[in-house]
C-alpha cells in the first residue's frame, strides 16, 4: 500500500451521487479505473437513504488521478458528480467557520440551514448578523472540521435557495488558518 503522502493523492470524495445509488452501484462505476482499496456512499443514519456523496480509495495513485480527470462533471443519471481528491484530515483541527450570504432572513432559518449543510458534516455553532429589514441576511457558521466546510463551500456556494442565489465561502480568518497549516486555499 502507498507510503504515507501518496494516500491523500489516492483518496476521493465524489459528490453530486445519484440518489438511488448505494456503496454497490458506486464500486461498479468506478471499478472501470482500476483497483480500490475502499468504496463507500455515506448513508443518512436516520432515513437510511444516500446524503449524495461518498469515497473512493484507489491502490494506485495513478488510477486515482485517471479517475479524477474523466468522472469531473460527468452526467450520471441526471446528476453532475463533482470529484476532488478528500481532505484526509488535512488541515485545521477543530472546527471551521463558513461565510454565507444571500439568504432571505424571513424564509431561511435555522431549520433550512442544518439541512442544507446536513450532508456534509455536522453544524456546531451559527452566528447570524441582524439584517435590515429587505437586505439579504450574512451569517458565520461553524462545521465540525475542514472537510465539512470545504465540502460545503465547494458544494453549495453559487446554489440557488427558493429566489435566492447563496454565497458560502470559508471565512477569511479560516483561510489563513488553513494556510498556515500549509494547505494551498483562497487561489481560485
């Protein structure tokens, strides 16, 4: 198996799944690129059905990197999927704050919020600034570590809720904090 470094090249997150994909139909797709030392959709608990992301470990780092190249933006069953090499831990340790804006206070609440970021890791604490009546609402948001809020960023920033288009970007202070434990963000 890879040495130390070569793992985080190996390791994927696939997001965007087909809902009614599990672990199984994951594999099959993308045993079309070579020999995976793991494979998993991660399932919601409660309802038991698909969150609509998972992973993928490939042996070869090369397999990986030939799985990343051809599945990015590839239509499955009327879905996008979004492939990027997973975080691995890497990064911050701790909790990591989320920038969002764009939403309408009087219809985007707390509810709406944890489901939206529901998915992607667990939401640990929220700020949300006081808004002027009719002036869209900003507020900070602390996900569980940095694979959490990088997967949300990444997933949601640009989406449209109800007529409202969200930004949802890491907070300034987590970009520095990432960089400073050496990671490559804030670059478009």
């Amino acid at each position: 198996s890879g040495v130390g470094g070569d793992e985080v090249h190996r390791n994927l997150m696939v997001n965007f799944l087909p809902p009614s994909w599990s672990t199984a139909e994951m594999r099959t797709f993308f045993q079309q690129f070579g020999e995976m030392e793991e494979c998993k959709v991660i399932m919601d608990k409660a309802t038991g059905t698909s969150k609509g992301y998972g992973f993928v470990k490939f042996v070869s780092r090369m397999d990986a990197e030939n799985a990343l190249a051809q599945v990015q933006g590839m239509q499955v069953e009327g879905k996008q999927l979004k492939i990027q090499k997973a975080a691995l831990g890497k990064g911050p340790s701790g909790p990591v704050t989320l920038y969002l804006a764009g939403f309408n206070p009087a219809t985007f609440g707390m509810n709406e919020l944890q489901q939206l970021l529901a998915p992607y890791g667990a939401v640990v604490s929220v700020k949300v600034h006081p808004s002027q009546p009719g002036k869209k609402g900003v507020a900070f948001i602390g996900m569980e570590n940095w694979q959490a809020a990088n997967a949300a960023a990444d997933a949601l920033n640009g989406v449209t809720y109800g007529e409202d288009r969200l930004v949802l970007r890491l907070s300034q202070a987590s970009v520095k904090q990432a960089q400073d434990a050496g990671l490559e963000v804030g670059a478009p």
